[in-house]
C-alpha cells in the first residue's frame, strides 16, 4: 500500500473514533443535565451531605462545567463510582466527565482510551496507622496487613514499596474509602493506604483522630485530575478550558464575589478575554462568550474552591503545597487565554 493510501486509512479510522464519542456536548445540552461521575464518599473532595447535597473540590469542578455549558451549576447528575466502577462508567457513556481522584497514568491514556484534561491536585500516596502501633515510619510495616482500595494505582504502588523494600505485608481489600476506613478502625488492618489528600479527609472525620498518625513517606507521584473519553476533543477542550479558567481567575485576582466588578472596570487584556468582554473564545467550541464568566461564578477560582473543600480553615486543613499557583512555588499553571 502506497504511503498516501496509509495515510488515508488512518485519518479514516481516526475521523470513525471519533464520530463514536463525538457527540458529548449534544447529548448533555439535549438532556440538560451534566452526568459527572464522583467518588462514592470521600469529605472534602465529594460526597452527600445530611441532606443529601453534593460537596466537595471535585464536585465543585463538575458544577463549574455545568455553569459553563448548561448555564446552571445545579443541572448536575452525581454518580458515585467506586476504584473499579469508575472507568467502566465513562468508557460506557454512563457518565460524561469522571472527576474522583483518579491518577493519570500510561495505561489509563493509551490502553483505557481516556484524556486526562487537568491534573487539579497534584499527590502521592501514604499510610496512616494508629498510635498505638508504634510505628514511625512504613518501612516498620514488615508483616503487616494493610487495608487497600482494588483496581486502583495505590493497590500497585503497594506491592512494588515493599517489593522494593524486602518487606512482606498481608493485603485487606476493600471497594471503597468508607469502608476502608471502617476496616481500619475496626481493626481489621494495621495499616491504611490511600492518596495522602484521603488520608487527611478520612482522619479528619474521627472521633479520635488525635490517636492516628500519617507515616511521613510519600511513596508514589498521584496526579489527580479530570478524565474525558478519547475520540471527542470539543468536549475535551471544553472540560480543559473550564478548569484552566479557574485557574488564570486565581491567578488575576478575579473571585466569585468581585467578579461583576472587574468585569466592569478590568483593561487587562487576558481578565477581558477570561470574562467574555474580548474575543470569541466560547464560540470556538459552540458555547457562548461568558462560559468561563459563570463556571467561576458558580463557587470562585481555584483557590477560592481549594479553600472551602481542602484548606487549612476546614477540618481537614490541607496546605496548598504542590497545589499552590506557579507564582507561589506551587504546580498549578494555567495555559494562557488567548
């Protein structure tokens, strides 16, 4: 076959991909209703509350891209996924967006078939364990058991610590953080591992949680971010630019309560990009000018979301750290408007 002929075939079967998951952005306007797939429960990332609301850092993103293209930041259908129910529901088309710290990987990108658009925390993976114990640090778990989520990363991180380590442990697998967590205070484990932003949020929820203590060795990079199928890059970009525009909204001083403001006064050229002042930005990916303008009307910038779910205010009282902006020596680094 000629070089050209190839070519074509290629470009051919690309364009049929594509065409399967092309059609995100129709099916959430014509439904009117973004499906975004969330952790089963985890506080301060995304959970129900007494009344049964959804709160959290992830779930305030999904509401942030439902503000962008429905124009309402309630039209937003929460789908609990568990580590191994999670890719199943967006490669299936149950859910359109997967937002629950879930880490970037090769396998997940080119086997899995999934666009991680963002990373929105940057983080790694830890141990916590009781005082009692006595342990200080996880190279002393030689021979404990571990609690430890199935079909995720931490599960493989696991193995290869102690591998690498001549240590032998005994794995408790669970479905999910809550029971984890349940396993673990219940005894069932000496050890519980999970991302280090979890084992915060769960520790934060103890009624003794001044008798638990996080190991100081971080033993993984845990990227966590957005995740969209392959094949439809409209609703790719519109994920991306949604959650970029949290981020340069940080970064210019633009927040939910002075919005209005700026808008009215602001000559900078990127703020009048940002808020649909300039330019035809949204038109580019078939919304409209302000998309960005409402999806940080909806809960703030990223700080402002970071802060209210994760910050050292809440129980959990989280330091930015590798999530800090780029200007304040953190990770997060918007892409420019323009």
């Amino acid at each position: 076959m000629k070089k050209s002929a190839i070519i074509g075939a290629l470009a051919a079967s690309t364009l049929l991909v594509g065409a399967a998951h092309a059609a995100t952005l129709d099916d959430v306007k014509a439904r009117g209703e973004l499906n975004c797939g969330v952790n089963v429960g985890l506080t301060g990332f995304g959970m129900a509350d007494a009344n049964g609301t959804w709160v959290g850092f992830d779930v305030d993103l999904c509401r942030a891209v439902a503000a962008a293209v429905l124009g309402d930041p309630t039209k937003v259908k929460f789908v609990p996924t568990t580590g191994e129910t999670r890719f199943t529901a967006l490669a299936s088309g149950e859910v359109d967006l997967l937002v629950r710290n879930s880490t970037a990987t090769f396998t997940r990108d080119v086997d899995l078939k999934f666009d991680f658009v963002g990373i929105n925390y940057y983080d790694g993976q830890g141990f916590m364990v009781k005082k009692e114990l006595g342990v200080s640090s996880a190279k002393e778990l030689d021979g404990a058991t571990v609690c430890i989520q199935t079909g995720t990363t931490t599960e493989l991180n696991l193995a290869d610590f102690f591998k690498a380590n001549n240590l032998s442990y005994t794995p408790v697998t669970v479905q999910d953080d809550s029971e984890a967590q349940r396993q673990y205070l219940a005894g069932a484990c000496d050890a519980y591992t999970t991302d280090a932003s979890g084992l915060a949020a769960g520790r934060a929820t103890m009624a003794d949680a001044e008798n638990h203590i996080i190991l100081p060795e971080i033993i993984s990079k845990e990227p966590l971010g957005p995740a969209v199928r392959h094949g439809d890059n409209v609703w790719g970009d519109i994920v991306r630019w949604t959650y970029n525009a949290l981020l340069i909204a940080e970064e210019k001083g633009v927040t939910k309560a002075n919005i209005e403001e700026v808008a009215g006064s602001s000559t900078d050229p990127e703020v009048r990009r940002l808020l649909g002042l300039e330019g035809e930005m949204g038109a580019m990916f078939g919304l409209d000018n302000d998309f960005a303008k409402r999806a940080i009307a909806a809960n703030g910038n990223y700080g402002e979301i970071f802060e209210a779910n994760l910050g050292t205010g809440t129980p959990i009282g989280l330091a930015r750290g590798l999530n800090a902006l780029w200007t304040q020596g953190g990770l997060q680094y918007a892409w420019p408007m323009r």
